[in-house]
C-alpha cells in the first residue's frame, strides 16, 4: 500500500518531492507554492484514511485553486495579497441599491468565466470516496458547486452556492444561469473587458462603469434579488449548522482539505470535533487555525495528495 512516491528514505531525513509538476501552467498562479511533501505525513495521511470508517471532511478554497478559482487568503497569491478589494459586505448589499448594482454588473461580467470552471482531481476523489462508503458527510465553505458537479451528494455547501439565486423578498430560488439571461436582455449594449475573476466571481470595474447597469428583480413578488451565498458579515443558517453538527457526531475521523479555517463558520466543527474526541487530519498549504487542535497536517496540494489515497 505504499504511495506512489514513497522514497527508500526514512521518516525524519529530508525526503520528497516538489510539488508543482500535476498542475497545469493556466492555473499555477492560483496555486500557493508548496514545500517539500512530506512523505511520513503522508503515511499518517494514509493510515488514518484507512482507518476511518465514516469520515467527515470539510473542504474550503485550497481545493478548488487547482481548478483556477483564486482564494482569498493564501500567501502571495490569494485575492487579499494581490489586490486591496475585498468581498460585498452583507449589510451594504441589503442597505444599499447602488452596490447591489454595483455588485451584480460584476458578477454578470465575471459569470461566463466562473461558472466554467470544472471539478479537478481532489473534487473527483471525494467523490469516488462518497461513492465507495468512505465519506460520512462532505462539508464545503465553497461557492463553487464543483463538489455537487463532481457529484457528490452528502454534500453541504456551508455558504451557498453561487449557481443560485434567492429572492429576499419570498424565498424563491432559481439559477443564476437563467438569471443571466435576464441580465442580457436588460442590458444588450452593456460590456466591458474584464480578465481578473474572484472566488465568488466577482471581477474588478471601477464604480462608475457600473452606473447604467440595469438589475432585474424577482419575477414573482419584485423582491430583491441575491446569490445564494452567505456574504461576508452574515450568518449561516442556525438549521445547516446543527444539521451538520449531527453528521459530525456520527462521524469517526475528521478530514480538512484545502481550508486554513480562518473563518469560525468551519473551525467551529474542529471545535466539536475535539470535544468528541474525533480524531482530525488537515491537508493544506500553509498553517491554519487549528493546528494545534489536529493529530497532524500535511502540507501539499489537494489534488496531489487526494487523488492517490487508497480506499481500504
Ligand atoms: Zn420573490
């Protein structure tokens, strides 16, 4: 059962391998350099894979980079480190039509190229693990929908998804692809080049340019229209979280993947995790706020690493 790069080595002499050849040049720039893999850690990785017989996994941005979709925090090049523009704030969407435009003429320009991203190898092995019985349940703080089109379905988007759409004013949800149809129609003459995608797919156009972009509002009640994601300064719904706390419970090991848990919405899951005495493994570049709460970390890419574990 050894992995592919095992090295004759032992545990504890410096050993590995660089980590930067799987991923493809279009997309490297997303993706934080990566140290040495560790080759004892992936043992461990493996050893606690095999013994779990229901795992919970929660995945966050670090997975999908390998996908394109920049992340917000990475060092060097996450959207914080290379741009001073931060996400739409819960409150100033509500409160505000002007950014609601603002930040609808944005997400229309950046939709073509967000919503084509596909699922890479680490989306594809969760999904074989949900389909062979090794995975409980998969929670995401992605927006992405790459976890469902890889297809799994123990599946909790934590923050939404950005494929749909909600109505503030009655609660329907619809898909934000039909939306953008609407978007079309409303504005035939409206365009302007953008080249740089967020991970919510927002893109970056100066305020003004938005001023004649026109927002259509729900078809049923005229409610206010909104992603069906959890911005930034809101809370997630208090039902998923206690859902997903009861998936936690019947869960016997704890994997993160590509989350460095900054956010309390997914740490506080570690929190309970540890007070249950689950076991946790987390696979990220970089450290991450629950370290020191882990059995131990691997640093390396998702996709690296996930897609040659073996299912015993
Ligand atoms: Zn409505």
């Amino acid at each position: 059962m050894g992995l592919p790069w095992r090295p004759l080595a032992l545990c504890g002499v410096a050993h590995g391998k660089r980590a930067s050849s799987s991923v493809p040049t279009g997309v490297r720039s997303f993706v934080p350099a990566s140290s040495l893999i560790d080759a004892c850690a992936l043992e461990r990785l493996q050893a606690f894979l095999s013994r779990a017989t229901r795992l919970f996994v929660i995945t966050g941005a670090g997975i999908s980079t390998e996908s394109g979709i920049p992340d917000y925090r990475s060092e060097g090049v996450g959207l914080y480190a290379r741009t001073d523009r931060r996400p739409m704030q819960y409150a100033e969407f509500i409160r505000s039509a002007r950014s609601r435009q603002r930040y609808w003429a944005r997400n229309y320009l950046g939709w073509p190229q967000f919503s084509s991203h596909q699922p890479n190898p680490a989306h594809l092995a969760l999904q074989r693990w949900e389909q062979q019985g090794k995975v409980h349940w998969l929670v995401t703080q992605n927006v992405d929908a790459l976890h469902s089109m890889a297809g799994n379905q123990r599946l909790t988007e934590l923050h939404g998804c950005s494929h749909r759409v909600l109505c503030l004013g009655c609660g329907a949800v619809s898909l934000r692809e039909e939306l953008q149809k609407r978007f079309k129609a409303l504005n035939p003459e409206w365009g302007i080049q953008t080249d740089f995608v967020a991970p919510d797919g927002d893109v970056f156009i100066e305020d003004e340019q938005a001023l004649h972009f026109r927002v259509p509002s729900c078809t049923d009640c005229g409610g206010i229209l909104k992603p069906e994601v959890t911005f930034f300064g809101d809370t997630v719904n208090r039902g998923t979280v206690q859902f997903v706390h009861e998936r936690l419970a019947e869960s016997d090991a704890v994997l993160v993947a590509g989350s460095s848990l900054q956010v309390y919405s997914g740490y506080r899951f570690i929190l309970a995790a540890v007070e249950q005495k689950i076991p946790v493994a987390i696979l990220n570049i970089g450290p991450t706020r629950a370290d020191h709460l882990a059995e131990f970390r691997v640093s390396a890419r998702c996709g690296e690493v996930l897609s040659v574990l073996q299912l015993h």
